[in-house]
C-alpha cells in the first residue's frame, strides 16, 4: 500500500513538472535589460549589439531614420526589450524579434565600445530607400519613412475611431512617429472630425532583474499636449473643433509588452 502511494506521489509529481516544463517552452523568451549598446563595424554597414548577463544580443543594423528601429547612440546607454528567436546569430549575437530600443537620455561616457570588422560577419544590405537626403521630415511626411506615402483608404470616414502612438522610453515625437501620426490626421480632416480627445500616458518597464524602471513623472503631459500642438497646426486648427487633452500613468506592467504603456491615444469624433 505504502509502495502504490509513492508510485502515485511520484506520478503525480512528474506530471506537474513536465506541465511546467512544457509551459515554459510555450512561453517566449524576453528579455527586457539596460546595458551600453556596442557598434561592430562590417565592410558593408556597422551593426550594433548589447551584453546581458554574459551573453551578445544583436539589436540592428546602422541605417538612416527611414528604418524601424531606430540604432542607439554611442554614449548613451540602451533599454532592449525583445524575445529571443530561434535563428542563427547575426555579427556575432542572439536575435531579438521583435525588438524595441529605447536611447537613454543621460551621457554615459563608459558607452564607447566599437569592436573591429572580422571577416565572418560581414553582412548583405539593401538601404531601405533610394539613396539621397532624407530631407528633414515632419511629424506628418511620409507615414513609409522616406518612400512615398500611399493615398488614404477609400473606407468611408464616419464613426468614432481610436488611435494610438506608441513611444520610446522617456521619448517624444521623431522621426518614426509620421506613420502614426499621418492616419490620424487623415481621417480626421476627412470625417470633418467635431472633437478630438487626446490622452498621454506615462509607461514604465519591467526589466528581467526585477527593477521596474520609471518614465519621467511629466512625460504624458508633455506627449499628450505636443500631439495635440501638431495637431492644431494643420488643417485642424480651426475653432469648430474642440480639443480635450489629459494625461496619466499607464497601469502596472507585467514584462509582457510593456512598450505599450508609453503611448498617447487619439480619439477622433467626427461630425
């Protein structure tokens, strides 16, 4: 009788560990970390990488603004939220997909690591748009980050709609915000938008350590009142219609997506 119990417990036991085995596997690897990015140069286009408790994660290639992820800068360190893919290794380091980067906005002189081209990582790499100046685009050119923004959806215009404009850590509107921006403003001019609700958030990350890391206690004032600012100075700027803008902090985060807290949401209602 004592032998059948513990042949169960042992069952029983097994199971619960091969369920939480195969949970784990289900479950993506993320990874969330601050660290000084490093730039390793190619003969054809730099890469930048990251280390994270003894391991290079690659973070992306050195390209123009047209790109959608943004390189971090060499004196400045880096916030890398991603999950880990099973693919092979790019210059050297673990690929991250998708991959958000945040450039901190405090100098950090010990960010200076640039490591020497080697022949095995030498990259193929087709620029993202036609060669040329980028031209200095605005909050709303080209929602295609320098190819030629397609004409707005044929879909009629009516009906309250949401937007949201996602923001790095402690960031503000740049160069990869016209795609965000764009379609707002499209479909407000076209729904002859009455009201336009804009709410800012303040976001935060949990990093993989524990360390749950803050945005500036002002940053959804600030995104919430700028969007509405470019806004207002379109074709929106007359007095028929009204502006409500507020702000406040995201919910707790979790680890899982936590670039979604640091957003401003546009809501347009139209006539």
């Amino acid at each position: 009788m004592a032998a059948a119990r513990g042949t169960q417990r042992a069952a029983v036991l097994y199971g619960a560990l091969l369920f939480s085995a195969l949970t784990l596997a289900a479950e993506p690897a993320r990874r969330s970390f601050v660290s000084c990015p490093m730039v390793r140069d190619t003969a054809s286009v730099p890469c930048w990488l990251a280390e994270y408790e003894g391991e290079t994660y690659f973070l992306t290639l050195q390209t123009d603004v047209s790109s959608p992820i943004t390189p971090p800068w060499l004196g400045h360190r880096v916030l890398v939220e991603g999950e880990v893919v099973d693919e092979p290794r790019v210059c050297g380091g673990v690929v991250l997909k998708p991959v958000r980067l945040s450039v901190l906005p405090e100098l950090d002189p010990a960010c200076n690591r640039i490591l020497p081209a080697e022949e095995r990582y030498n990259l193929t790499f087709e620029p993202p748009r036609p060669p040329g100046p980028s031209k200095g685009r605005l909050a709303f050119d080209n929602a295609g980050g320098g190819r030629p923004r397609p004409a707005p959806a044929a879909a009629p215009a009516t009906g309250v709609r949401e937007f949201v404009v996602p923001y790095d850590f402690d960031g503000m509107v740049g160069f990869s915000h016209p795609r965000y921006l764009r379609p707002v403003l499209d479909y407000a001019v076209a729904s002859k938008a009455r009201r336009v609700e804009i709410v800012g958030y303040r976001g935060a990350a949990l990093l993989s350590n524990g360390q749950v890391l803050q945005e500036n206690p002002a940053i959804g004032r600030r995104r919430a009142e700028q969007v509405a600012m470019l806004l207002k100075s379109t074709e929106l700027s007359s007095p028929d219609v009204e502006f409500t803008v507020r702000w406040q902090d995201a919910p707790p985060v979790t680890g899982n997506d936590d670039y979604q807290s640091r957003r401003v949401v546009v809501t347009i209602h139209p006539r």
